[in-house]
C-alpha cells in the first residue's frame, strides 16, 4: 500500500513495515478521532516519563487537559519536547508459527512540543472536548465557572509532525508453513458501547443524545 503523502519529517517517517505507514490528515484525524485518550511521553527532573490522559481533537490539533497543579501540564506548557501516541487494537493475528503471530492496530505518533491554550480560547475548547465524549451534552451540563477553567490548563499539540501506522490484515505466514495443521485468522477485538446506566436518582427515561451515544458503535474506518 502507497501512502497517501509524504511523511512530514525524516523523524515521522515509518522505516520499519514502511508499508503501513500513512501521513494524510483524514486518515491521521480518523484515529485520533476515535480516541479518548492518549500516551504523552516527555522527560522532566522526573526522568524519562510516559502518561496516559484524555485526548480530543480541534482542527489541526491533539488537545489534553489538566489541573494546573500537574507536573505533566507544568513540563509541557513550557514547551518541553514531546511526543503522543494514540492507539486502537483492532485483533489478534494467529500466524501458522508463533513467529508470525502479530496484532491488527491503528496508531498516530505525534512530535512536536504543546502549547498552551490561550485563556480567551478555554471555554470553547472544554466545550469541545464534552462535544467528543457526547455530542449534545455541552447543552445540559453546567458549563465550567470562572475558577474551574482558571485552574484548568488546556494545552495543544500540531497535528504536524504526525504518522499513522494501520495493520488491517490477516497471518503473513512464510510459504513453508502454511501447510501446517493449526487454525489461522484473526481474534477481533473492538471497543464496544454498553447500555446506560443513570445514577439512582435520575428518571427512567433517557437523553436522546445518550441513546445515540450507546447505539453508536466505533470502530475501524
Ligand atoms: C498494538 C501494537 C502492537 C505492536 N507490537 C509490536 C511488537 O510486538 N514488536 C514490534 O517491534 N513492534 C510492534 N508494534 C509496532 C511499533 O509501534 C513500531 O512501529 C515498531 O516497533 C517499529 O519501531 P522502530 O523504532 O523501528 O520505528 P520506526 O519505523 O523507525 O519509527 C520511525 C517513526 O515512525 C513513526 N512510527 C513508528 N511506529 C509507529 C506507530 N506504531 N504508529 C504511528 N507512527 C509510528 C514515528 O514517528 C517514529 O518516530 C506494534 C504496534 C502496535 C500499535
């Protein structure tokens, strides 16, 4: 398979399976938008570190969110280098040799360095992570009040320097063995919206935009 564009930088460019890397925005924005978090890895006075936390997409950006008391969001707001990864495991590859066994997956590395968000900028930025996680429930939650977004930093990540890697295939098995006797395939694997529950004290009925949430099943392109 042909990438759809170059690869932004020498440093984002997939050597290893080259084949399955991938640099065009809608395929990056499709895996990360599918996502509700990520793994940022930077090094701080802790050493070399590597968190999960929420992530969700405007334009050309990854965001992530924190409480300004976080040693994460303190490293990273200054700029320090960093790089995100998103990940989706998509099945398990039974191979005819345990060699050959491998997983189906999309997945975006990100390098670059966030920024923070600016202050006059916050409030649209929440509202559009709770688009993500819900679309529609921006219109009925309370909206965040002065100090909970003066003690929130939002920062922003380029989608720039940015790679997908997409394997989406069944066992790659070498000729010789592919006589023996052993089931080959895929394990699928998907991440899988459940039913609702309301806390205790909520009415029976619910939302139609949570009703949509729960019929909605992600999964790949
Ligand atoms: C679910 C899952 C399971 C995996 N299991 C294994 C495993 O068991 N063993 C193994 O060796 N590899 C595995 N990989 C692939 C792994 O992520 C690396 O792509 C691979 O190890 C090549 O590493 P490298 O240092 O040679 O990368 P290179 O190809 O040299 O990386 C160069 C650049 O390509 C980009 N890049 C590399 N990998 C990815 C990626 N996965 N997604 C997006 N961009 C990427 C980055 O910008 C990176 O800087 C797995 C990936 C996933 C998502």
């Amino acid at each position: 398979m042909k990438p759809s564009a170059p690869p932004p930088s020498e440093r984002s460019r997939v050597r290893r399976a080259e084949d399955r890397g991938h640099y065009d925005r809608e395929t990056i924005h499709a895996i990360v938008d599918a996502a509700y978090l990520c793994h940022v890895s930077f090094v701080d006075q802790r050493g070399p570190l590597c968190l999960p936390t929420a992530a969700w997409r405007v334009d050309d950006h990854v965001l992530i969110h924190g409480s300004n008391g976080s040693q994460m969001m303190k490293s990273l707001a200054q700029g320090t280098p960093a790089c995100l990864a998103i990940t989706h495991l998509d099945g398990l590859v039974m191979a005819r040799s345990a060699f050959s066994h491998s997983m189906n997956f999309r997945s975006v590395v990100v390098h670059g360095a966030f920024e923070p968000v600016p202050d006059a900028d916050k409030e649209e930025m929440m509202h559009r992570l709770m688009d993500h996680l819900a679309p529609g429930r921006r219109l009925e939650a309370r909206a965040p009040d002065r100090n909970e977004l003066a003690a929130t930093t939002v920062l922003r990540l380029p989608l720039f320097e940015a790679a997908a890697k997409i394997r989406a295939w069944g066992p790659k098995d070498k000729e010789e063995d592919l006589s023996w006797p052993v089931w080959a395939g895929v394990l699928p694997l998907a991440q899988v919206r459940q039913t609702p529950r309301a806390e205790a004290c909520i009415p029976a009925d619910i939302p139609t935009y949570v009703q949509a949430w729960a019929e909605q099943q992600p999964g790949p392109a």
